[in-house]
C-alpha cells in the first residue's frame, strides 16, 4: 500500500518526540547520488547533503561494495573487546591524512558530539585543567557537554536550563558584522583577566568554518595567533573538522589551508558516507594521556561503517574528489556572486571549496523570513536546501561532489528563479 507524505507525518506526530524536527515535509523513500525519491514518487536534487554527510553521494558504489564485502564477514565484536583490522586502517589512513609535522594516533566513535566530547576529556587528561573556551555561534552537537560548548541558544538548549560549567565564549572573526581578528583575539585575552587564567584551559574548539554559525570562514591570520596563544600557555589547540573534513573544503581536513595546524581534530559525518562513524586525531602523545579503557563505546568504529569509510577514502582517490570539491566551489560561487549583483539583497557569498553559503539582508539586518521563503520555493520547485546562521538568515549548500554539472546547474537555476519571484 502506497504512502503519502502527509500521512507519515501524522505518524511522526504521534510517535516521535517534538524535539525531533523536520526540515521538510517529505519521507525519502529512496536516493541515488544527488537526487532523492519521497514516498509519493517526487524527485528533489539534494543541496543539503544530510547537513554535509554524503560528500561522495547517496550509494556510492565504491561504498556499497566495501560494506557488501565487509557484511560477509563481520557486523560487531566491540573494537575493545575483539580487534578487526579495518578499525586501524581507518585510524592509519586518517592519520596520513591529517595535517600537521607530528606522530599522530586515531580513535574512533559514533557521532560528532562524541567526537567533540573525547576530544574535550583527552585535552583535560594531558593539561589536567578543566577550562574550555569557545565561540560564539559555533556548534559541536547536542549532547549535554557538548550544548556547553555550542554557542547557539536557541533550538538547541532552550528550555534545559544553563549548560555545565568551566567553558567560556570567545568572538569568532567575521570581517561582515565588524569583528577582525585583533577583536577575537582580545576577546580571548579578556576571559584571561576576568573568567579564567590561562593555566585553568584545557583547549580552545573551534570550526575551521563554522557550519551552523553561518559558514564564516578563520581568517589565516587569527589561526596563526590561536596557535601562538596555545602554544605560549601550553593550551590543547582542537579543530572540530566534523562538518568540513572529508574534502569539503577542497582538501581533506579544512586546516590544511589555514597555515597551521591543531592538536586534536574531530572527524564525523561525510568520513563513511551515511554510515555512522566519528574520530578524534592528534599529536600521539596527547591522544595516549589517556589510560586503556578511558576512551571507546560499545560501536564506536564498527566493522560496518569503517569499511564504508575505507570506500570513501578509495572513492576520493580514484575520482580525485578534492579537485571536484574546487570545481563544484567555484561554480557554486560564480553562479551565486552574479546572483548577488542582481538581488542585492545576498548581502555575501562565502566559503571554502564546496561548502558555500550567501547571508541575505534586508535594510542591513538579517532576513530570516525571505530566508525561509526561498528555501521553501525552492522545494516546491524540486531543490533541498538548508538554512544556518545565529539569525537564521543564511543559505547554505553541501551538495554531494559527485553531483552531475547538469544537476548542479539545475540546482542553481532554481535558486534563482526563487530570488525572481520572492526578491525581485
């Protein structure tokens, strides 16, 4: 019997708890690369990508075959009770891959929050300090610990009450809203006098690019004086790659344009294309403070999603995804900077690689509302788009890389046919 999307969503209402949203008010009930199939037989091209978790495509096949393969063997022994190979694979080509002039060790997980998190409890355990600081606007998930760290109330904690203590709110860079680099910087310097010493910080998380703040991109020279202030206090510097690792920024990890590197990265979402798995990589004698037990979960580097990211890994090397990652860029910021000039009202395009996003203003301030309009036009049109930013005023797209340049087009085609008839 045939499904209707209205009907499922009646089901969720009932069944699933109303702190669970929904986007969209679509089932997919089948996906291939950048397109996507709902119950009621309507196809959508996929601009959202899952929020950045199918770089390489809805069923890749490189990836299917890897997990087909590995189905025939072995689903689960928990990594800390019986070992499997694939498992220090992943954590041997992560730490090839990783930047930075340093022997490094891996250890995997589920999620990006639980990345974020063992990050956190690895920086404590080898500075035996508590103190973390953070950014504003900036997300590393949901969990409890981790909504501390998030620098966005609202949906994410509201109603729950003020997060656990010791992590303190820096100034991220962004030329746009008026905040330079010597602004972030002192912003961190004056938690030194008023909140916390230096010798009191673990680590100092931060995104590359922030995702859910709004695709702001580090300036290289604030990353510089980050290193430069970790260093100088003996602070654990953590890159939380989650949502810019596995080459969406044109290279595997974001840091490697940013003229330094970090301590401890995180790594999650596009690293198994769909499969659930996540990571920490760092300096090796950080990552073994440590002690045996400290760190894992019961399907933390499941045989199943490391094999999906050795496919992934195979994938990009055989495609050579990160050239494709620059080339889907620079359509992306052609088509939507020439978009700008005829809707002023796209205040800035921004990004790095394929991760792109434009901020929409109206009379200089944030306009959520046309935000919302276009993004739902364009699903009536056939295109899933995602919205970010603190005011929730910025499209941003992370489109699979694999996507077809006709696809692509099509895409880009419909975001401006919404700004024609919402913004003109």
């Amino acid at each position: 019997m045939s499904k209707t999307n209205a009907e499922l969503i009646n089901r969720k209402s009932q069944a699933v708890a109303r702190g669970v949203g929904l986007a969209h008010p679509h089932f997919i009930e089948s996906a291939q690369n950048a397109t996507l199939t709902d119950v009621e037989g309507r196809e959508f091209i996929d601009f959202a990508g899952g929020i950045a978790v199918l770089n390489t495509g809805h069923l890749h096949p490189t990836v299917k075959a890897a997990v087909a393969e590995q189905l025939e063997k072995l689903t689960h022994t928990c990594f800390m009770v019986l070992g499997y190979e694939p498992y220090v694979e992943v954590c041997e080509r992560i730490n090839a891959l990783t930047p930075g002039n340093y022997t490094k060790k891996s250890a995997l997980f589920t999620t990006g929050a639980e990345a974020v998190e063992n990050a956190i409890k690895v920086a404590r355990a080898h500075t035996g300090r508590t103190g973390v600081i953070a950014f504003g606007a900036g997300y590393h998930g949901r969990t409890l610990a981790t909504l501390a760290l998030t620098g966005k109330v609202a949906p994410y904690s509201s109603g729950m009450g003020i997060m656990s203590g010791d992590v303190f709110r820096a100034l991220y860079p962004c030329e746009m809203h008026g905040i330079s680099t010597e602004d972030a910087i002192a912003s961190i310097e004056r938690i030194f006098k008023f909140d916390a010493e230096p010798s009191d910080i673990a680590a100092i998380i931060l995104e590359p690019v922030q995702g859910e703040g709004g695709f702001y991109v580090a300036p290289k020279p604030f990353m510089a004086a980050l290193r430069e202030l970790c260093d100088k206090h003996g602070i654990v510097l953590i890159a939380d790659e989650v949502q810019t690792g596995a080459g969406r920024t044109g290279t595997f990890f974001a840091m490697e344009q940013m003229g330094v590197s970090a301590d401890i990265t995180t790594f999650a979402k596009s690293i198994a294309g769909g499969f659930p798995l996540s990571g920490i990589v760092g300096k090796a004698e950080i990552l073994d403070a440590i002690a045996p037990g400290g760190l894992g979960g019961t399907y933390g580097g499941s045989p199943i999603a490391c094999a999906a990211a050795l496919g992934v890994l195979q994938a990009f090397k055989e495609e050579d995804l990160l050239t494709r990652a620059n080339t889907v860029g620079e359509t992306l910021t052609s088509n939507l900077n020439q978009l700008s000039v005829d809707f002023p009202v796209i205040a800035e395009v921004r990004g790095l690689g394929a991760m792109i996003a434009m901020e929409l203003l109206q009379d200089g301030k944030p306009a959520p509302e046309l935000t919302a309009a276009v993004v739902a036009k364009a699903r009536d049109k056939g295109l899933i788009l995602l919205s970010c930013g603190l005011y929730g005023n910025v499209i941003r797209i992370l489109v699979p890389l694999t996507v077809p340049d006709q696809q692509l087009q099509q895409g880009l085609d419909i975001i401006r046919d919404c700004f024609s008839e919402l913004a003109g």
